[in-house]
C-alpha cells in the first residue's frame, strides 16, 4: 500500500512538472511541442483542475492558430474540469457574444456554455 502510495505522489509530480513544461514551450511559441505536452497531462492526470488548465491552454494555442471550432471544444472542457476557470468562462463569453456559440434562453445560457458538443 505504501508503495502504491509513492508511485502516486511520484506521477502527480511528474505530471505537475509536465504541465509546467508545456506551458514553458507555450510561452516560447512552441505550440507542438507544447500541445503534446497539454494533451499527455489531459489523458494521465487524474486531477481535474490541472486537466481543465491544460485544456484551457490548449484553447489559447487554437485561438492563436486560427481554429475557433476546436478552441471552443476545448474551452467548454476547461469549465467542464475546472468550473472556477474563469478565463474559460470569458473566452466562452466572448464566442458568444461574437456570434461563435449558439446563444440559450438565459436561464439555460451558462449550461449551452459549457455544455459538451
């Protein structure tokens, strides 16, 4: 049990120290780099929080790179992992507002946000 104890601490901080290089490689504009770094945090993180980070940035480099569908994709799965994002929550707000998502009546407005697909 102690082991198994280890081994998780262990890859919580290697998953932590991957998180941290992608968004190193992102600061420094290496998007595919840093994308694959991101999306190996998204599918090996058992923390919801640090997945919704990483799918928010993941957004960001879409947005850069002209892909608003797949920003959009990923910026719903920031606020569905990380509902206090509030980053997420402006980018989706302002998808919105430009015409990008489709608007619900308000009481449904914040659900058709995050909602999946």
């Amino acid at each position: 049990a102690d082991r198994d104890k280890l081994k998780e601490l262990t890859d919580k901080g290697e998953i932590a120290l991957l998180y941290r290089n992608a968004s190193s490689e992102k600061d420094k504009e290496n998007f595919d780099i840093a994308k694959k770094g991101f999306s190996k945090v998204i599918a090996e993180s058992k923390d919801k929080e640090l997945c919704g980070k990483s799918w928010f940035h993941l957004g960001e480099i879409e947005i850069v790179e002209g892909d608003l569908d797949r920003a959009i994709f990923s910026m719903r799965h920031a606020v569905q992992n990380c509902f206090t994002h509030s980053k997420a929550f402006a980018y989706l707000y302002l998808f919105a507002a430009l015409g990008k998502l489709p608007m619900a009546p308000k009481s449904h407005a914040v659900f058709e946000l995050i909602s999946p697909g």
